[in-house]
C-alpha cells in the first residue's frame, strides 16, 4: 500500500483474525485469510531536544562506551561490502531452475551457499532474489544439500533466485560458528550475502526478500532492522522476541529456577553480570533488541507459527505482529493449530501464503 498516495487512511487499521486450521493441504489466502493488520501510517523522528543553558556553559569531558557490537546501533554503523558471488560447482538442476554450489565474502572470511537461479528469459531489471535463512542445525552435521530440500525447491520454482548461505563455521564456511544470539556473526554474513545479491548480474537489485526460520527468523528481522535493502520478510516460527523476552520467557520451563541457566558460556549470564538485568539496565536490553527499532523496519513481514510448537514460544511471534502495529507497519499472522516447529501438517498451506506474499511485493 502506497503510504504517501492514501494519506487519508493514515488512522485506519484493518484488523483481521483467524486461526488456520483444517486439513493440511494447500488453501489460498481468500479462503483461510491470516490474522491481519494494515497500517498506512508514517512515522517521524522527535525533535531534538533544546540544549538547556547549563549544557551549553559547561564541559565536562566524559568518556564515551564502546557499544556491544549486537546494538542496532552498532550493525547500522558497519559496512556490508559483500563481494562477487564465485560458482564453485555445479549441481544437478530442479524443476525449472539450475543449483549452484557458490561462495562470497564476508569479513575477509569465504562463505558458501546454495543459489538456484531460474530458467527461462531473465526479466530486464534481473530475477527477484529471496535469501533463505536457515534455523539451528548443529554444525558438525550441517550439510549445504540437505534440510530446507523442500522449502528452496517451492520457492524457486516460482521464479526466484534463491541465496542459501552458509554460515561461518558452518559445512565449508571458514570462522568459528559462535551462535547467533551473542554476537553479530550470522547476521553479518547474511547481509553480507545480500551486497553480494545486488552485484550479481542475473539479481534485480531492488527486488531482495528474506525468509528466515526459527533461528533464521532472528536474523531476518535484525537484518530487516539494520539495512533498507529487504523490501519484503517472511518468518516461520522465528526468534523473534525482544532479549528481555528471550531471557526470561524462552528455554525455561515453569518451574525453572533462576540457577538452571547459569551453565557455562550462557550469553544470558554473561550479558546479566556484565550490564545487568533488563530492569537495572533497559537501555542496553533496548538496544539489542530488533523489535526496539520496528518503526524503521525496511518491509512488511508474514509470521507463521504452529500452536503446539515446543521449540519456539508461539507468543514471540504474537507479540511481535502487534509490536508491528503499535509500530504502523503491515504485518500478518498465520497460527496452525496442533502444528509443531516445521509447520509439518500445514507445510502446503503456509507456503501457498509465504509465496503470496513475495509475489505481492517483490514481483
């Protein structure tokens, strides 16, 4: 929806609810529409603040703090040069689209990945590219062919290049695979991959999607936060909370105690004795948030999440669409009932709605 076009729905939200349910095969978005809000609304920045006469009088020099390289902040401030993309083997093809074995750059380390390309003549301005990040998978067994068969095989078929990376340390990716909740590293590389899709000859530029799960949903929405390069993400059972959220609300079951997150290496722990709970020092959980930066968030989002995952609270993705609509952003939310982590038993539906949605705004 064009925000400048219809200023006159700038205070109308459209508000939609349904739980998909049913049997497992694919239906269209008319017949089982998601839980839905659109926003026309824009945002503007505060003023600054008028300095007081004491602050103009006086200085006093203060030492500034590095920041945590996970601040929103901080991601903003680094450069994502990304590099040419190098076919380094050639794959058996699928349906209507060729695989490639690939590489790039990313922090001076060689990321691989798996990118389909369709068949057929290429649109003048270049094929539409959805990047596709992976969930956790222990990366001792991650393997660049295997997992997500499915999920690239739809989406490129429906005539998308497809960019599959491989995080550090993951397969042949050089670095250490250090997670993705306590540092930067994962989001790097994928940003990374994306100046490395807008170099690419056969890539329309301006036409760059996300699709993230679980883990990958994470990385989606920080990445969406970060750069205005991703016009359009759609996240399944994503990681999606704030880190307040996932401190407290995520890995720990009801009768939890506060100790049984103390194990070693724990980011939760580290972070707490290093700045402090969430409410001794907001400011740093704030800043580290994606969902803090929402109004700046560079495309619309689609959220599918199964009712009975045990993986992924379903209240992340939850809290996540009406932070969207506190934030005037279009989101939708798709819930399946009885589903677990994969989406497995509505799989046909939610992709029918994840291809949709990218046909919508980036076709």
């Amino acid at each position: 929806m064009n925000k400048t076009k219809f200023p006159w729905l700038y205070s109308i939200i459209l508000s939609l609810i349904i739980t998909a349910c049913g049997t497992g095969s694919a239906q269209s978005t008319a017949s089982s529409p998601a839980l839905e809000v659109v926003s026309s609304s824009t945002t503007t920045s505060p003023p600054a603040p008028t300095p007081t006469e004491s602050s103009t009088l006086t200085s006093i020099p203060t030492a500034t703090p590095v920041p945590h390289p996970l601040e929103i902040s901080a991601m903003r401030a680094r450069e994502y040069p990304g590099s040419d993309i190098v076919i380094e083997t050639v794959l058996d093809p699928g349906a209507n689209y060729n695989r490639y074995y690939v590489s790039y750059l990313s922090e001076g380390l060689k990321i691989y990945a798996l990118m389909t390309v369709p068949n057929g003549e290429k649109p003048p301005t270049g094929w539409p590219v959805v990047i596709f990040n992976h969930g956790y998978i222990p990366p001792d067994v991650y393997v660049t062919t295997e997992r997500y068969i499915a999920y690239v095989d739809l989406i490129a078929r429906s005539g998308y290049i497809v960019f599959r990376s491989d995080y550090r340390g993951h397969a042949n990716s050089e670095g250490e695979a250090g997670g993705a909740y306590s540092r930067p590293d994962y989001t790097v590389d994928v940003l990374n991959a994306v100046a490395s899709m807008k170099k690419h000859p056969d890539a329309d530029r301006n036409r760059i999607g996300m699709w993230g799960h679980s883990m990958g949903g994470y990385i989606t929405l920080r990445s969406m936060v970060t750069t205005n390069d991703i016009k359009v993400g759609v996240i399944w059972a994503g990681v999606v909370a704030s880190y307040p959220d996932l401190l407290t609300k995520w890995r720990r079951g009801p009768t939890a105690s506060p100790d049984s997150m103390r194990r070693p290496g724990s980011w939760r722990i580290t972070f707490v004795d290093l700045y402090g709970s969430p409410e001794e020092n907001p400011d740093f959980w704030n800043s580290i948030s994606a969902n803090s930066y929402l109004a700046d968030i560079s495309g619309p989002v689609q959220l599918h999440h199964g009712t009975a995952d045990t993986d992924v609270p379903l209240e992340f993705s939850e809290t996540l669409f009406f932070q969207m609509l506190e934030a005037n952003q279009y989101a939708e939310l798709y819930k399946y009932d009885g589903d677990n982590h994969n989406i497995s038993n509505y799989f046909s539906a939610a992709m029918q709605r994840t291809i949709e949605f990218f046909d919508r705004y980036l076709k």
